[in-house]
C-alpha cells in the first residue's frame, strides 16, 4: 500500500488549492489581505498556518524519499503568500507523481534516520506507519482547523475530495 | 499493511489518554469542570470536542468492522465526561486487539458502503485509504486542536507516542 498512501497524499495536497481559493473569496468578501491568514495559529506556542502548510508539504515529500532512496527537490521555508504556497505544493505534488509501485519494491527492508533521531533508525514501514501518516494528517487537519476556525467556509467534501464510489 | 494501519490507529487512541490527564490537570489548576471542555468547538459550524472523539472511535471501529466484515460493537453517543469517553476509547482498543492478519485475508477484494452513499461501493483497500485513514486523523487532530487551542499542554510527542526506533 505505499503507493496509494502517497497517492492520497498527493490527492490531499490538490485539495488545498480549493481551501485556498475558499480563503482568498473570505478574504475579498471582508477586505482584508488573503495572507494574513497564514500567520494565525491556534495556540500562541503551535505554528502558523503557513508552517503547517510546510510541514504537511515536506512530511509527505521527504517520506516518499526516505522510503524510497529517490532524492527529493530542496524546498525553502520561505514562503509569504498563497501563490508561493500553491507552486510549493504543486513541486510536491509533481514530485510524488514520479513514483511507481517499482520505486518501493526494497522498501520493506529499508531503514530510516533523521538527523533529531541521534543515530537511531526506523525500519521504512514503521517510519511511514507511525511517523508519516500521523504526521502528514496532523499537518492537514491543523491547516483546515485555523481556516475553519477563522471562518473560511469549507467542509469535509473539501477535505476528502472524490471518493472512489461505484455502483455495485 | 492493513494491520498495520488499524494497529496504528489503535496506539494513536491509547494516546488520548494522556491528552485526557493533561486537560484534567488544566481543569483542576484553573478550578473549572474538565467535562466543559467537551463541548468546545473551533468554529460554530464544527463539532464540539465530545463528537471529534466519538468520530474517531466509530471511523476506527466501523473502519475495521467494514474492511474484515467483523461485527462491531454498538457505542451509542451518549458520552457527557472524560470518564465516560475512556470506557467507550478502551471498548474501541480492546475491538481493535482481537484482530489479527487473518482478519484482513479477504479485504482487497471485499466491497464497503455506508447508508450515507445512496447504494455505492467502495474496494475495501479504497475506503482504508481515501476514506477511513483520512477522517480517523482528521478527528484525532481536531481533538488535539481542541485542547491545545484550550491551554491544555500537550505536544507532538504525545500526539505520536513512542516510534519504533532501534540502534542501527
């Protein structure tokens, strides 16, 4: 199931682009610049919408990397606007679009570090089980939680985006 | 990696506990009634803390039931404290520890539907990963932000608990 959890990642970053589009309508709607959004946080000692962004960004990106060896593009957090959050999320997007089922063959007997783990590994399904996944949501949900919480009008259909559904 | 993914929301709900004692201690510093923070909500048109966990449990439980076609236990929403929403977690932890990969033999090939989709299916692989995965963390962060946005001192590491981490 690598490929469809990275998969519905990257179908969760496109939906961002809706949530934006429902931010900057808010912020037309009430005269104020879209962007100021993105330094509100729901807790003075949580991070900003716009880190949120970057970290559900680089979760998702250098998850598909670690697990598969496959070198990600470096991505500054430099961002201060909608449109500058939108080509970083489309570079992670297009990013995750390079992956076949092929690229997470070894994958299952792959290990994982990060430089704050002080030497300790993580086996690659481990790392995308308890540390990606959680992560990557936790990142998503923040993010649709200060828009929400700051009256920009979207809803779960905008969160999931469209379900596989047939009829039987 | 379907156990996996169930075994991973079964240890994300074990967290909650400690989630649930550091808001008991806010509670008991502040001198108001921990419960009142149930009916807390981001935005008025979100649901209050008490629903995000109950959404978590059934997206959980429901989750596993429709995905292996095991019965699970009813839980109506009738939870109103903290004490309350332990017992139905723990019912939902316990429901989550009987099953074993066996269970999930047949799941790429069994079909799901929920009342809610008008006679549609969903591959039982689609829904874990476009639906069940996407909504349980989707509560779980709620539930988080909820708290966090409250004053209650929680962080990432009692979001994720302890990884699997090992010497190389």
């Amino acid at each position: 199931m690598y490929t469809e959890l990275f998969g519905q990642m990257k179908k969760q970053l496109g939906q961002l682009d809706a949530w934006f589009v429902a931010a900057e309508a808010l912020a037309t709607a009430k005269k104020f610049d879209a962007n100021v959004l993105l330094e509100l946080r729901l807790s003075p000692d949580q991070f900003p919408l716009v880190r949120q962004i970057q970290m559900a960004c680089d979760t998702a990106k250098l998850g598909a990397s670690r697990v598969t060896g496959k070198d990600a593009p470096a991505q500054p957090d430099t961002e201060k606007t909608f449109a500058e959050l939108r080509a970083r999320i489309d570079g992670v997007i297009a990013y995750l679009g390079t992956f076949t089922a092929s690229d997470f063959e070894g994958a299952s007997t792959r290990t994982v570090t990060q430089p704050r783990w002080e030497g300790k590994v993580m086996s690659a399904p481990d790392y995308l089980i308890e540390h990606v996944v959680p992560n990557f949501y936790f990142h998503l949900a923040h993010t649709y939680a200060i828009l929400r919480h700051n009256g920009v009008s979207i809803g779960k259909r905008d969160y999931l985006g469209t379900l596989s559904q047939r009829l039987p």
